[in-house]
C-alpha cells in the first residue's frame, strides 16, 4: 500500500513539475534607455528548443526607460529559425497601456526584428507588463511575459 501511494505521489509530482516549466527565462539585467538614447540598445531575443513547451524564449531582462520618447526594438539572431509574430511579436499586455504610452512600429522584413514607439510622457515610475511571441514556423512559442519599466 505504502508503495503504491509512493509511486502516485512521485508521478504528481513529476506531472506539476513539468506544469511548472513555463517557456520564459531572463538571464541578467535589465536593457537600459536614458534621455540620450532616442533609439534604445537592441534587446537581443534568444529561442531555444523546449521538450516540454515546444520552445523556450530567454531574454537578458526587463527593459528599463528614463526620459520621454524612445523607439525599443527586440530582435532574433539572424540565423534563428524561428521569427516573431507578423502583427504582434511584441505587444502590451491587455489593460496595461491605460494612457497609450506605447504605439506599434513596423516589424522587420525578415521577421526577426520587432519594434514599439514609448512615449513615456507620464510622470512617475510605472511597470508594463509585454509579451513575446515567437512562431516556429507556423506554430506559435510559449508566449514570454517581461516587463517596460517607464521612469517619467
């Protein structure tokens, strides 16, 4: 009886584990925009094949904004075979851009750049959640949910 309940209690466990793996990763700090940079660094976006989610998106961190109106772009490694999304690789989660801080700009051609316009005209510090999506041809990734840190 005991090794009954021990074998269902290590398969519940193995089956949430694998629950748990979500298809995001951040692996360091933050990209970071100030006054003088209208076009903020490239926020380098990296796919990887995921047995359990399909594939995994990693990023080096939230993108943190100091000053009014930066252009933010992510973009994959051109030899990637994955690309993002054509209409919203990149898109401000819903309710989350309440005084329209954040305006779509064109994708890349190839579909490995992808690009918002940031107002950041609000005064104050304020947190936007975004999400990544990703296709594997014409299947989507696991959608990655980092954050906008607007410092008006």
């Amino acid at each position: 009886m005991n090794s009954r309940i021990s074998i269902v209690a290590i398969a519940i466990s193995l089956a949430l584990s694998g629950c748990a793996t979500t298809g995001v990763e951040q692996t360091g700090r933050p990209v970071e925009c100030n006054v003088h940079q209208p076009v903020c660094p490239i926020v380098p976006v990296t796919v990887v094949p995921d047995p359990v989610v399909g594939c995994k998106v990693t990023m080096a961190g939230d993108v943190d904004v100091s000053g009014p109106d930066h252009h933010i772009f992510w973009e994959l490694n051109a030899t990637s075979p994955y690309t993002f999304a054509p209409n919203d690789g990149i898109f401000i989660k819903p309710n989350s851009n309440p005084a329209d801080q954040f305006s779509p700009s064109e994708p890349g051609q190839s579909g490995k750049k992808f690009g918002l316009r940031d107002k950041n005209s609000v005064h104050g510090t304020y947190s936007y959640p975004y999400g990544i999506k990703v296709m594997d041809g014409s299947t989507a990734c696991a959608v990655f949910d980092p954050t906008i840190i607007n410092r008006g």
